[in-house]
C-alpha cells in the first residue's frame, strides 16, 4: 500500500522553511553540531536536515524532539493559543437575546 502524500500549498512551505531555519538558527546559538542535535533527538543527521530545511514529510514528533533538545519545547503550545478569528466566528454564532428577562 502507497503512503499518501499531503499537497502542501506554496504558503505552506514557506512557513515550514521559515520555521525549519528557526530551528536551526536556535541550534546554531547554542553552538551544537547537527551530528550531537541529531544524537540528541534520537534522530538521523539525514532527518535533522530535512526538518531544518521546513520539509512537510518530516514527523511532527521528529520536530517536537528537537525542540525539546533545543529547550523549545513549549514554544508549541503558542500555536493557536490567541485564536482571534475562532473567537469572533463563535461569537457570530452566538444567539441574541430579543428580549429582556421576565421580571417576578
């Protein structure tokens, strides 16, 4: 059975390379080696470039191990944490009262 391969959209892939260059930029500060990063995430040097490089077929556990490595790791949970579009569309969504409450 073929693996299916997702269509990534241009825009797509230039945030994967904007991201991936941050990885490797946030690796170079520390002054680590691609070879120990690599070691470290339990990973191939081969797999470390292709995440560095923003590739779409690379894991996210792949991605999540080196920025544990790199101390990145709750870096992640700033996606999506001030979804301000979502919190506008419920709020469409949301029924109006037409009417005040009956007083007793």
């Amino acid at each position: 059975m073929a693996k299916k391969t997702a269509i990534v959209l241009p825009k797509t892939e230039e945030l994967l390379r904007t991201f991936g260059e941050n990885i490797r930029l946030a690796r170079l500060r520390r002054n680590i080696t691609a070879k120990l990063e690599a070691e470290r995430a339990g990973i191939s040097i081969v797999t470390l470039a292709k995440i560095e490089n923003g590739a779409p077929t690379v894991a996210i556990g792949h991605y999540m191990q080196v920025l544990l490595t790199l101390g990145l790791e709750r870096d992640i949970l700033k996606v999506a944490a001030d979804d301000e579009l979502g919190r506008k569309l419920q709020d469409i969504g949301l029924s109006v009262r037409r009417r005040a409450s009956k007083r007793s």
